[in-house]
C-alpha cells in the first residue's frame, strides 16, 4: 500500500458507496484514496511528511462526471471562436457576428454558435440572408446551432461549401431554400458538414498543439465545476492524439474515455469507421481510454431527423405523415455492434427519436441472445421513449445516457414542442421509471450543445424538473422528478460504472483515485433553492489540487 501524505478530516465527506456511507476523515497516498473513517480513526495514520487539513466542516463528494461531452470542441470555443446565447435574436447574432469579425484578420472565417433551435424559421427567410451578408460581406461565416447538428452560413461560405451547384440534398442533409429555391444559408445535418470540409480544406488542418491546448483549457472549464471524469461523446484521431501528448507530458488532469465515430454527417470529419476504431489503441495512456466507438442513428427533433413512431406535426415541406428515419438500416447497425464486440470496445448511440431507441434495444436484445453480453452500449439523449421499451433498459443492461435541458422547461424543449404535438412533446426523459425498473443513468451534459457543464443546475432540474435558472416557467413530466440522493449517483457512481471506470472513479473508498471536490454546505441537508447554486471551492484529482475557486 502507498504510504499516507495527506489527511482530511473534520469534514462531511459522502463517500457514495453503495451504503450511503458518511465519513468525516480521509488519507489519501500516491494519488489514491487509502482509508476512510472517523477521525479518530484516520488520524492515527498520521506520521512524518504527512500533510494534515481541517476541513472546518465542509463537504467532500467525489469528482463528478460527465458521460457526454464534445471537450474539444467546447475548449476550441472558449480560446477562438464567437459564443452567443441561444436565445439571441437573429439581429443580436448579426451584431455580435458583425463585432466579433473586426477583430479577426482579413479573409479568416468567422465560427461560432449557438444560436437557437427555436430560429430556425426566423433564420431561413432571404432578409435573414440579407443581415448577414451586409455584415460580413466576402468573409466566410459558418454558425452552428444548440444541437450541433445544424449551422447557418452566409453566402460566402456557401459558395466555398459548393452549396449553390447543388441540384439536390446531400445524403443526411437539407440545404433549407426560399420560395423562389435560392439557398437561405440553413443547412441541416450533412449539407452543413460540406460547408465545414471546405472551411477544413481551406485553412488546413489544425497542428497538434492547437488541438491539445483546447482539450486542457476544455478541462480547466470542467474542473471549474467540479468535473474530473468525462467521456468526449465523437472523438477523432486528432483529439486522440492531443489527449495522448497530454498525458505523456504529465499535463492530461481528468480521466477521459473517447467516443470513436463510425459515422459523422455534422462535424466534416472524414476518417471515420473501422479505420479509426480498429487504430484507437495507440492512442491509450493511463488516463485517456478509447473505449467506445460513437454512432448517430438519426438526427434531432427540431430540424424533423430524429426518427419516431409516430408522426411529427405536419408541415408544408413534409406533409402529415413524417416520421424522420434512422441513418442506417438495423442489420448495418448490428454489424456495428458486432464489429466492436470484437474489438473490446462499447458503443455510444446517438438517439433522439423513440423508434432510433427501439432499434438499438432489438439490435442489442439479438446480440445478448447470442451471448455477447459484455459489451456496453449507451443510448445518448434517448429523449423519447416508448413507455413498452422502458424496462428494456435494465433488461438489457442498456445505459440511459441522459442530457440536461431536455427533462426541464427551455429553449430546445420549445423548440420540441413545435415539431411535436402534445402531450408527446413534453414527456421527455422517463428517469423516474428508468430508475425503478434497474436501468443504469448517467448524466451527461452534451457541452457545448449545453451553455455550459454545469452538473448543479442539471442535478436540480433531476430533482424538481423546473427551470434552474427560472427563465421559463412550469415543470416537464413531474412525475418523473427522482430523489437528490439518485441524482448525485447520476452524476458519479452511474457515469463511472457506464464508461467502464467504477473500480477507479464514481466513489471516495479505498484504491479509487483521489478525485473529489470540496463544497460549503451538504447538498443532502441543504434546500433544492441553494442547490442549483452550488459550485466546487475546490476540485481535487489524483491527490492534487485543480481548481480553487476565486
């Protein structure tokens, strides 16, 4: 055993062991935690070139986790690109577009996001094209949307993108035109990705220092709320390698376990599939683990690719009758599954629409008959799900990955509920019943396509389901509130055990890695008010000091 160096005690510590157990010391060593106890019991450890602290009644909860994140696309964000709130107008973005270009040198692009799903109509008129044009004029724009499946470009970029020579969709895309047929600059899912090639093409590919940096900025943002595991829900070679160099260089200060894409129609990345999952062992360290291959069985709602049951709201371009569909027929999606079986590694699904779900659970109900039984397999978002498939979750050992601003009132729930008719649209995310019929639930907050990371604002809209931050009123599906004890394990013990890492990460016991975050008061004895409030004084991760709140 690692000999002790540093001793807390005097605090609350919640150690989310299976017991619920409550400790009041903690000595850790060589990075790990060694015992946990009273006092009295732990400082008996003490010795020479021990540190000891006082924690003078603060709470310590183990590292929190995020089991869906796009890390590097978030740090990339932060350090280079435009971020407006998704609830900006269309005259708010061409302003903050129009300020943000003046600053950059001449030709570059202007990247950013997001804007709003709920603009979508807003956005696709030519006097939207119009604004953006006379505020940008020969530069390139390329905005992204709240999903990050969709962007919004201007003419210039949709010249480079060769979207005007187009005489039909793309495959897994919609170029959005006027009535006259003229391109408004609203590009749904691949049609997008072609502008996003063309940008890739031209400024060439980013060095490896550009592409790690991001990622250590992205995990500075994460440690800020208390986060030191998460899993990069669509890794490429690149972010790999960055994630690689990291912790060769000792600098990679989170757990991390990468998504590999088998397909991708949103982020223009172009070495996807075999040949990337078969080549993500070379990129595996002691804290970065390839583990999952990531895949996009349909779209999103708001843009009618998400694939249901049951028909969305009719509309002029679709008809009465539209469902969306799946991206690959069933029998490709269980030679996915196989393919990865076979190499060792899990699968993340990416699935919005109740009949994606359904698709998953046939497929994996025919693996497990045929005896692959280890291999994991999330749902990522799973925002609607038929009430017969629920229990299949547990059945199957299938983990509900779960994602924020979807089982409380905002911006996408409107949006939703545009496409959707009620009360279908706002019977999101069935935690409670997942939960009671044995399904594993991680939380994962899907940053940036979230504002931000923030586990606190998500753990109170677990508990409440209302609004955090109260700017739209009411709760969505009540019924399916869940208790602040299981939301906690949401956000530690349930990610852990659905990337793979529960015998290191998720709990405070003896041999898990020292990760853990320091709080003012007890969230188990504090109002739900005060809780969506809560934010790290300190991170912890492997035995040393991230974070400290300012």
């Amino acid at each position: 055993m690692d000999a002790v160096d540093f001793i807390l005690y005097n605090g609350v510590i919640l150690t989310m062991d299976d017991q619920h157990t409550t400790a009041t010391a903690m000595a850790l060593g060589g990075g790990r935690v060694l015992a946990v106890g009273s006092a009295e019991e732990i400082l008996r450890l003490d010795g020479p070139g021990v540190t000891r602290r006082d924690l003078r009644g603060l709470t310590v909860l183990p590292g929190l986790v995020d089991t869906h994140n796009h890390h590097n696309v978030a740090g990339e964000v932060d350090l280079h690109r435009l971020k407006i709130s998704p609830s900006a107008s269309v005259e708010q973005i061409v302003q903050a577009v129009s300020q943000w270009a003046e600053q950059l040198s001449p030709g570059a692009w202007v990247l950013g996001g997001s804007w709003g799903s709920g603009l979508y109509a807003d956005l696709s008129t030519p006097e939207a094209l119009r604004l953006l044009d006379a505020a940008t004029g020969d530069r390139p724009v390329l905005l992204t949307d709240d999903s990050q499946h969709n962007k919004w470009a201007n003419t210039a970029a949709m010249r480079r993108g060769g979207i005007f020579e187009l005489t039909a969709d793309p495959d897994g895309g919609q170029v959005v035109r006027d009535p006259e047929g003229r391109p408004t600059g609203v590009l749904i899912e691949s049609a997008g990705a072609l502008v996003e090639q063309a940008r890739i093409a031209e400024s060439g590919p980013l060095d490896a220092a550009h592409v790690a940096a991001s990622s250590e900025r992205a995990i500075e943002m994460l440690h800020g709320y208390g986060i030191t595991a998460f899993q990069d829900a669509a890794a490429s070679k690149e972010i790999m390698a960055g994630l690689k160099t990291l912790d060769d260089e000792g600098r990679l200060k989170a757990w991390v376990v990468s998504s590999m894409l088998i397909n991708d129609f949103i982020f223009g990345t172009e070495f996807v599939g075999d040949p990337l999952i078969s080549s993500g062992e070379q990129y595996r360290t002691v804290h970065h683990r390839p583990d999952f291959a990531k895949i996009f069985l349909d779209g999103v709602p708001p843009s009618r690719t998400g694939a249901f049951l049951e028909p969305y709201l009719p509309d002029d371009l679709h008809g009465h009758d539209h469902l969306g569909a799946t991206t690959m027929p069933i029998q490709e999606l269980e030679g996915w599954l196989r393919r990865c079986a076979e190499l060792g590694i899990g699968t993340k699904i990416h699935c919005t629409g109740d009949a994606s779900v359904r698709a998953v659970l046939d497929t994996v109900e025919t693996l497990r008959s045929d005896g692959l039984t280890e291999i994991k397999v999330h749902i990522a978002h799973g925002n609607y799900i038929h009430p017969e498939d629920v229990p299949r979750f547990g059945q199957l050992d299938v983990v509900a990955e779960i994602s924020p601003s979807l089982w409380y009132p905002g911006v996408i729930v409107e949006a939703l509920s545009s496409v959707l008719p009620e009360p279908r649209a706002s019977e999101l995310h069935p935690n409670r019943e997942l939960l009671d019929t044995g399904a594993t639930v991680a939380g994962g907050s899907d940053w940036p396509v979230s504002e931000d990371p923030n586990p606190w604002s998500a753990i109170y809209g677990l508990v409440t389901r209302r609004n955090p931050s109260g700017e739209f009123p009411g709760q969505l599906w009540p019924e399916q509130a869940i208790t602040l004890q299981e939301a906690l394990h949401v956000y530690t013990t349930g990610p852990a055990k659905a990337m793979g890492l529960d015998d290191v990460i998720g709990r405070l016991a003896p041999g898990y890695s020292a990760d853990f975050i320091l709080l003012e008061k007890n969230p188990l004895s504090t109002d739900m008010e005060e809780v969506k409030d809560f934010s790290a004084l300190e991170t912890w991760f492997a035995g040393h000091q991230v974070y400290t709140q300012e």
